[in-house]
C-alpha cells in the first residue's frame, strides 16, 4: 500500500487530527445505516474468531 513502507506515528497522527469530529461522525453514521443489513466488527477481536474461544 505505501510504497516506502507505513508512516511514521507522528505522520499519522498529523493527519488524524486535521479531522473534524462532527463531520466524522456523521459520515461514519451515515455509512454504517447504509449497511445495516450487515454486521460490522470494530473489534479486532471478533474479526480474529477469539470471542468463541
């Protein structure tokens, strides 16, 4: 994906905190009632099958 490899903490920090919360929010609501015929796994966790464990 990165070409020199994945950038620097700071890099990505940088770039996080150019995002406005509000418009953020709202398009992560809006994506997520655009799917909610699926599920979506925020957690690592349940992505790796550890919760039947």
């Amino acid at each position: 994906m990165f070409i020199y490899g994945v950038r620097a903490d700071d890099t990505i920090a940088r770039i996080v905190s150019k995002i406005e919360p509000k418009p953020f929010h709202e398009c992560v609501i809006n994506w997520m009632s655009s799917i909610h015929v699926q599920v979506v796994a925020i957690d690592g966790k349940t992505l790796r099958g550890s919760y039947d464990r």
